[in-house]
C-alpha cells in the first residue's frame, strides 16, 4: 500500500536515496558519491559533503 505512495513522491520529485558509490579523490575536482533512489531507480552523481 505504501509503494504507491513512494512511487507518487518520486513523480513529484521527492525521491528517498541511498549511497551506491564514494570516489575520494584531492584537489579541485573534490570527491563524488552516486546516489540511487530506492523506489524508482533513477541514478544521480554529486559532489560529496564534508
């Protein structure tokens, strides 16, 4: 019953994410995490937060 719901946030925008990968790197380019939304699959790379 909840899916639909979850499913119906990500439509909006509001997507529930977890961390799939960390690349730690120094200099400019900094570090990056990808990100993956649990319920509909769409992946997305950020630059990581200290």
């Amino acid at each position: 019953m909840i899916k639909w719901l979850y499913l119906f946030f990500c439509k909006v925008g509001l997507h529930r994410f977890e961390k799939v990968d960390i690349n730690y790197s120094f200099g400019p380019g900094g570090s990056t995490e990808t990100i993956k939304c649990k319920d509909c699959g769409i992946k997305k790379i950020r630059r990581k937060k200290d």
